[in-house]
C-alpha cells in the first residue's frame, strides 16, 4: 500500500475532474451515434448493442477491483495507467475498421475507466479533509461528472452530424491528455509504506464474475427479454458468484470490499441512494431523447442541443448542493433535491405527442436536472464519510459500481416497462405512451431515493472513521489512517 503526500489541492482537483468528465461523457456520447456507426461499419442489429453494454460490463464488473488497487498500489499510478488505457483505447475506437474493433476498444476503455474513476475520487478524498473544503470539492467534481454525462448527449450529437461519428471517441484523447498533465505535475507519486498488503485474488475473481455477469444479465434483456432462459442463467449465476463473494470477504485478511463499511449508515444509505439517483438519471436521459427523436422528430445535432439546459440544471443544483452541506448534513439535499428530481420527472410524465421542446421538454428538464444535482453533488461526501483514508478506494471503487449498477439495471428494468406498455408499434402515440409511463416510474425511484435519505442517513455528520474490528488479525488493515 501507498501513501501520497496531499500535493497541490487545485490542481488534485482539477485532474480528477477532468478525468470524471471524460468517464461520464464516454457513457452517454456513443447513444446518439449508434445509427451512424452500424452504417460505417456494417455492425448487425443485434450486435449494435454492444458498443455501449460492452463498457457497461468491462467498467461495472472491475469498479471494486480498481477501487482496491488504487489503495494498494497508489492512486496517482493507478490513475495515471486507467487513463493511459482509456486513451489509447479511444483513439483505437476512432481508427476502427470493423465491428469487433469497435467493441474490442470499448471494452478497453471500460478497464481504464475502472482504474481512473475510483482513483480520482481516492486522491480527492485522501487530500481534502472532511468537512467543508472536502464538500466543496466533490461539489465541483459531482458537477463535473453530471454535467459530463448530460453534454456527452450534444456532443454526440453535435459530432456525428458535423464531423463524423469517429470523433466521438478522438474527442477524447485531448482531454485525457489534460488530466495526466495536471496529475504528473501536481500530484506527487507516493512511497510505498513499510507495510505492503497483496490484493484478494479470490474476492477479486468472484466480484468481477459476479458485477460483470449481472450487468450482462440485465443489459441483454434489451434483445433477449426478462422471461428468456439465458437472462435467468445468467442472473442466478451472477447472484452465486456475488453470495460466495459476501463469503469470501468475511473471512478474507485483506478483503478486496471490508463488509464492515457497509454497517455505517452513511456509507451503506450513501450507495442505495446512488443507486437510485442513477437509476432515475439515467433513465431520464434515455426516455426523453427518445421522445424528442422519435417522436417530435427532432435530428442528432438538436437533440444533443436540447440537452443544454439539462446540463446547466445540474450545475446549478451541485452549487446549491455544495453550499448547503458545507454547513449541515448531506440530508439537507438529498432529501428535497429527490422530490424536486420526482417533481420534475412526473412534469415529464406529462409529455404529447403533439407536444414540442418549449411546452413538453424545457420546463421538466431544468426541474429535474436541478434536483438531481442536489443530489449527486452530496452524496459523494456522504458516501466517504467516516472512511479512513487507506480504504478511500475501496469506498470510492464501491460507490462507482453502485451508480453504475443502479444505471444499468434501472434503465433496463424502465425501458422493459416502457416496451411493455408500448408493444409492437412503431405509432408515435403508442411510443409517447410508454416513454410517459416510464418517466413516471422514475419519479417514483427517485420518492424511494427520499424515504431512504430520511430513514437511513444520520441526522448529524461522522466525525470518526468507520470502526474496524477490535481484534486485528493477520495482514488486516488497522483502523487508523495513513
């Protein structure tokens, strides 16, 4: 295990922004460019698909893997190699010839992604103290990461109308190139302690099987459905895995997740409530740009600008966010940023298919996006509260898999209801209806995201680390940070 003087705080914060931008553009800026990828390249339609689930595996399924290593080889290294990874990745996605170079290159850049997002959020941890600083700095980092993932929808539109669906993946390289500038300069390499611990080998197998399956499972119920024998297989043998690997780390000297995070009510109520936040987000990104696409018939390019307003709604709630749990409990946010979340979404659920952007899409969006960074912006605080700064990331690689699980299977889950609903017709009216429905029950995730905040999370803020277990055993982590 490592441990890093703090370095430059700007500069630490910067660069993990930066990198959390390029993350969060990276799953949404492909959607908009499938039609014109599987035209380049001669993808079939089933396998189209793959060029977003196959990020959504290779990212989800090595989250707790990367979070783990950050803390037992050094964030700025893991960091720096997740990066490298995702760029040269990117830059083999823009020259790809054929589909499976495609997928092959996605697949890369989810690994890298699963090195550099729990890192970024570690150094940011481990070198702002808790309390207000630490606040305002995941409040511009959630910012960064919401607004990445709302404008990855224009410029993915933006790109593939006017520069060609390869840029989409080349957009990336310079920004990557940024972020490991900013790190290389300003964050210092650490030395490695006295005491080095080996990575949970087994715990690592069992929970990449288990996350990778279980996001398979679900991702591929868009063409297989929920009823089909192969969703069932795989979901029962993602829940085998993921039981025996609860087991595992009980008895694991070094685990690759300490359960006993999981007994603080901040870190356990911090990551059903990503999970939720993600759920409802992601699935109001998904419904909306299908309506305005198939339904108002709006193109890429202005649909990706619609977008706009959405991103700056989630800007301005992190500010507010940040301001208000700088001074008071992450609740304070959390808990009115879900109803305004689920006010909007039910404004969505509202939506005609004789509608437009002003009447049906604006208002909505700035409600909705507004409450949701009121929550994003909180919930990273709340989910590192308490954490000893050797097991950042470990909380940071856990926090990741429960917001990308959450977005996986919630979508999966709204879009089966939608399709439902809809049934075979391609009749704006009848998609229109399914695309309502769904909003609707995502205003209802984000109620559930409420009652947790409320019923769950503390009324006043941790000011120790989480407890560790009183009697130490062999090569297991002491409770006092490094």
């Amino acid at each position: 295990m490592y441990k890093n003087s703090r370095g430059r705080p700007g500069v630490v914060l910067a660069a993990a922004a930066v990198a959390q931008f390029v993350v969060a553009l990276d799953m949404s800026v492909v959607n908009v460019a499938l039609p014109a990828i599987r035209t380049a390249l001669g993808f079939a339609p089933l396998d189209l698909s793959w060029v977003v689930h196959v990020y959504a595996l290779t990212f989800g399924g090595f989250l707790l893997l990367g979070g783990r290593a950050c803390d037992l080889y050094g964030r700025r290294r893991m960091f720096v190699l997740g990066l490298t990874v995702f760029g040269l990745c990117s830059l083999a996605g823009g020259l790809a010839q054929d589909p499976w170079h495609l997928i092959a290159a996605r697949a890369g850049q989810g690994l890298g992604a699963a090195a550099a997002a729990p890192a970024a959020l570690a150094m940011l941890t481990t070198t702002f103290p808790e309390g207000p600083r630490r606040v305002r700095a995941l409040g511009v980092w959630s910012a960064v990461n919401a607004a990445g993932g709302a404008l990855g929808v224009l410029a993915g539109g933006l790109l593939t109308e006017y520069a060609g669906w390869r840029w989409i993946m080349l957009i990336n390289l310079p920004i990557v190139a940024v972020a490991l500038g900013l790190v290389l300069t300003g964050v210092p390499a650490g030395t490695p302690s006295a005491r080095r611990e080996g990575l949970d080998t087994w715990g690592a197998v069992l929970a990449t099987g288990g996350v990778g399956l279980l996001v398979l499972g679900v991702v591929r119920t868009d063409t297989l459905g929920w009823g089909s024998p192969v969703t069932w297989t795989t979901l029962t043998a993602a829940t085998v895995l993921l039981a025996a690997f609860v087991l595992a780390e009980a008895r694991a000297a070094a685990p690759l997740l300490r359960l006993g995070l999981l007994r603080s009510r901040w870190v356990a109520g911090a990551n059903v409530l990503v999970f939720l936040a993600a759920a409802g987000q992601f699935t109001a990104f998904y419904f909306v740009s299908l309506y305005m696409q198939q339904v108002l018939g709006m193109g890429a390019a202005a649909t990706g600008t619609a977008f706009l307003p959405f991103s700056l709604g989630l800007v301005a709630g992190t500010v507010v966010a940040t301001r208000l749990t700088a001074s008071r409990t992450p609740r304070a946010s959390l808990v009115p940023g879900a109803l305004l979340a689920a006010a909007g979404l039910a404004w969505f659920a509202l939506i005609s298919p004789d509608g437009s952007f002003l009447a049906d899409v604006l208002g909505p969006s700035l409600v909705t996006s507004v409450g949701a960074g009121l929550v994003l912006a909180p919930v990273a605080a709340a989910a590192t509260t308490g954490v000893a700064p050797r097991e950042a990331g470990m909380a940071g690689g856990l926090m990741n898999s429960s917001r990308q699980l959450g977005g996986c299977i919630g979508l999966a889950a709204l879009a089966t209801i939608a399709a439902h609903h809809t049934g075979t017709t391609a009749d704006p009216a009848a998609l229109n209806d399914g695309y309502a429905l769904g909003l609707a029950v995502a205003a209802a995730v984000f109620v559930l995201a409420a009652v947790v905040a409320v019923g769950v999370l503390p009324r006043r803020r941790a000011v120790t680390p989480v407890p560790r277990p009183t009697t130490p055993e062999p090569n297991r982590l002491e409770g006092t940070p490094s």
